[in-house]
C-alpha cells in the first residue's frame, strides 16, 4: 500500500509532536483558528502555505516540527 | 492517549519537482460547502464523517461547522483554516502544478479517536488517493 506525503501546518504543536508527524510547519504564535495568519492577509497565508509546501522538497526529518517566525502576524491584544 | 502516542504517522517520499506536483487541502476545522450537511456538533462524541470539496469552489459557499475552536476568522477568511484561494494562487504563479480534483473537510474534535484513526481517516485517505489524485496533501487543524 502507498502512502501518499502530507505535510501538516499545526498551531498546536505539542500535540502534534505526539504523533511524529513526517513534515510539520509550525507558524510561532499563530493562534488557533490561524493555521495560515488572519483574516485578509493573503500575502501572508500565501507565504505560510509556500513554506508548508517547501517541506515537501526539503531533506527529510520525519518527527521534527519546523518553526517559522511570520513578524507581520503581530500579537493578540491581552 | 498511550495507544495513540506509540503510533507515529508513515513518512512517504515526495518524488516529484513541486510545480508538478497536484496539492490537496484537507482540514479538520470543519469546512464544508453551504449545500452539505453540516457536522453533526450536538453529537458529544463527535462526527466521524467528512465532506469534498472541489478546487473551484468559491470561497462564499463554504462555512465552518465546529464547536471546539474560535472560527470567528474562518468565517470571515475561509484560507485561514482552508487556504484554497491561495492555493489557487499558488497554481496559478508556477509554484504548484495543480490544484486538485477534491479536497477534504472534517470535524476533528472527537472522543472516538481510534474511530477517527480507523474508519475516517483512511476513508479520506482513499477519497484523496482515488478522487483526488493528489501528489501531496497539506493538513490542517484549525
């Protein structure tokens, strides 16, 4: 049976360490509900989903959690 | 939990340069188009079921049906749980060779966890290995 690659974008990325997923971006601070930025920013999502997507040609590290900083996502109000 | 944790997720090789390459979306968040049947949210033990979605679906005639996360921004944005416009983007500017044929939704708040393992998520796998034939797949929760 072949499997077929997957990469997965989590903002929950101890729980998704758990299950030692073969390729994962984790965009720090992203909240969830945010896997790929807010609402609008279409140059942002694009970029979180084109670094997703480089995972996919990168070398292998299966189990490994790749975090990326997106500056202009900003923070959350308190 | 232990069960699950001893369990890691196969790693496939990516064999193909990325502008050839098909990209399907799936994602927990509970994406479906307005015309399907939501998920079911007042089943406590959750719903094992999931939707398809085609690659040119407009983004007005998709929702969230979810009670386990804030999805006031999706329902706003669908790309920021379901990127397909970007997606689209992508395909369009040579990054990506394709979009593909079928994309997937499902609602992945569940205490049947071993369900969702077993029944659902190779089901979407099939969807997405036979209706879909993508080359790669990008998850995402919410």
């Amino acid at each position: 049976m072949r499997g077929i690659p997957t990469v997965v974008i989590t903002v929950s990325p101890d729980a998704s360490r758990q299950m030692r997923p073969p390729r994962a971006l984790y965009p720090r601070g992203f909240k969830i509900g945010n896997s790929l930025g807010r609402p609008g920013m279409a140059d942002l999502q694009r970029r979180v989903l084109a670094d997703a997507l480089g995972l996919l040609t990168a070398p292998p590290a299966p189990g490994e959690i790749v975090e990326r900083d997106y500056p202009e996502y900003g923070t959350d109000e308190a | 939990m232990s069960q699950m944790s001893r369990r890691c997720v196969p790693y496939t090789p990516f064999d193909r340069p990325l502008d050839r390459a098909t990209i399907a979306l799936v994602t927990a968040g509970g994406v479906h188009r307005r015309d399907q049947e939501p998920f079911n949210i007042a089943d406590e033990l959750g719903d094992l079921t999931f939707r398809t979605i085609g690659p040119e679906v407009e983004v007005a005639d998709l929702m969230v049906t979810h009670h386990h996360y804030d999805h006031s921004d999706a329902d706003r944005d669908i790309n920021v749980v379901f990127p397909i416009e970007r997606l689209r983007e992508l395909a369009a500017e040579g990054v990506i060779g394709g979009v593909a044929k079928l994309h997937v939704g499902y609602m992945g708040y569940s205490m049947q966890l071993k369900q969702l393992y077993d029944q659902t998520a190779p089901a979407i796998a099939e969807e997405i290995d036979r209706g879909s034939r993508a080359d790669a797949v990008i998850l995402t929760g919410g």
